[in-house]
C-alpha cells in the first residue's frame, strides 16, 4: 500500500515539469493554488473543485485535491467572500492543499483530457488543430475506418455514460475528428478548415447549429465535465504508481 508522503511543493514542482506548465500562458494559475503546508499522502482527484468534492476530501482524509478546474481565473473577483472564501476557508481549516491544471492537463499527449478522450473512444491523435502550437490544446484524430454517424454516438454514450447532443451536418459516415473538450465549441470552424468531417466537445452555443449545418459538418456536444473526467483521473494514477502516494479519483456528477 502507497504509504509515502511530500511536501506540497515537491509534490508540484513534479507535476510541472511533467506537464510542462510554465510552457502555457493560461486562463488561471497552474500548480500548487492553496499551499496547506501539510505532507502528503493521500490525494483525491476530480475535475472540479467544489464544495462537494472538497467535503468528499475531508472525509477521505486527503491532504491534497488535484483538479482540472481550480480557482483565480482571470476576471473573477479577488476577494475571498462568499462561495469562494467558504471553499478556501474549508480547505485550510482542514489542512488540504489544492492543486490545479487547466491547459497543461488538457494538451498532454498522455494524461491530456484530449488524449484520454481519444482513447476511450477508439480515436487515434494524429496531429493539432493548430498546426502551429507547440503544446496543442485541440487534436485531430481519426478511426480506423469510416463510421456510421449513429454508430459513433453510440460509442460515445457507452464510453461516457450519458447522452450526447448531436448537430448533424448531413454526413453519413465519419473519419477524421476534431477534438478539444470542454468549452471550445467555438473551435468548429477550425476542425471545417483542417479538413475534419466531424468535432467533439463539451459545451454548445445556439450558432454551433447553423455552422454545423450550412458548412457540413457532425458535431458531437458530450458534456464538458464528462469529456474532462479522463485527464485528472489517468493523471492521479500515474502519481500513485511513480510517486507512491495513494490517489482516489471522486467523480461529482455534473449534467453540463
């Protein structure tokens, strides 16, 4: 049984370098966001930190949350009132540290939210979306061989456990994919210019419709939380195997 401990910060100066995140110029801070100053030895991973996954923390005795989504984003009040003094209050009180990776976690090429995504679905990477990003936050992939598109949706709500919305842009089958989770449906008309006959992602906007349709192609709205469950967790077993932390991946449910 993992019984090791480090110390917050020698716990995520490891995960920087591993997820190269001084490479990203991000939306919020990578790494090491509520510093407990407590050692380590178990960690509870999930996709966001909320209050719930924090009490789910408390009562697994963790000393430390690692998450995709943590706190000060750019443009959030910085006062710590409310909802978000109450998270950080709750997590110091309880000596827990909180360990945060948005880009970094979703470009990985193995623990990436894409890669995870990629994987789960039979999709191979085969290069960026951008073609000129160095750490690629969106990925074309591709199947084996051409799918039915309703063949694809069901493999996509088998592997994710929920419904998928699907746009149709009159394909009947797929084999080239756009792919970057979360929010970044506005991402679309970039996987159209890169030759993509389908895109995936988390979220969708009322114009995500029209330019489904009118420039033809499939697009698949899995659910932002459901589409980044995969990073997080393959990250936390990777540090329970190299580092010998124990790591427990807690899933709260979200429909969004």
């Amino acid at each position: 049984m993992p019984n090791k401990t480090m110390k917050p910060t020698e716990l995520t100066n490891w995960l920087d370098e591993l997820l190269k995140a001084d490479e990203f110029q991000d939306y919020c801070p990578n790494g090491l966001q509520v510093d407990a100053d407590t050692p380590i030895s178990h960690i509870v991973t999930g996709v966001t930190a909320n209050q719930a996954l924090i009490d789910k923390a408390i009562q697994a005795n963790a000393q430390a949350i690692l998450v995709h989504h943590g706190y000060f984003w750019k443009g959030e009040p910085s006062p710590l009132t409310g909802m978000k003094g109450k998270r950080i209050r709750t997590l110091l009180q309880n000596n827990i540290s909180l360990i945060g990776y948005h880009l970094p976690l979703d470009a990985h090429p193995i623990f990436g939210n894409n890669a995870q995504l990629a994987k789960a679905l039979g999709l191979t990477l085969t290069e960026a979306l951008y073609p000129h990003e160095k750490n690629p936050v969106g990925n074309i992939a591709t199947l084996d061989k051409p799918m039915p598109v309703a063949d694809f949706i069901q493999k996509i709500e088998t592997s994710l456990g929920r419904k998928t919305l699907h746009l149709s842009g009159n394909n009947k089958t797929i084999s080239r994919i756009g792919i970057c989770t979360g929010g970044a449906q506005d991402m679309i008309e970039q996987a159209i210019k890169q030759g993509c006959d389908a895109y995936i992602s988390g979220e969708v906007s009322e114009r995500t419709t029209h330019i489904a349709s009118e420039m033809g192609i499939e697009y698949f709205a899995c659910g932002h939380h459901a589409t980044e469950r995969g990073g997080v967790k393959a990250l936390g077993e990777y540090v329970q195997e190299q580092l010998g932390l124990k790591v427990s991946f807690i899933d709260i449910d979200n429909p969004v």
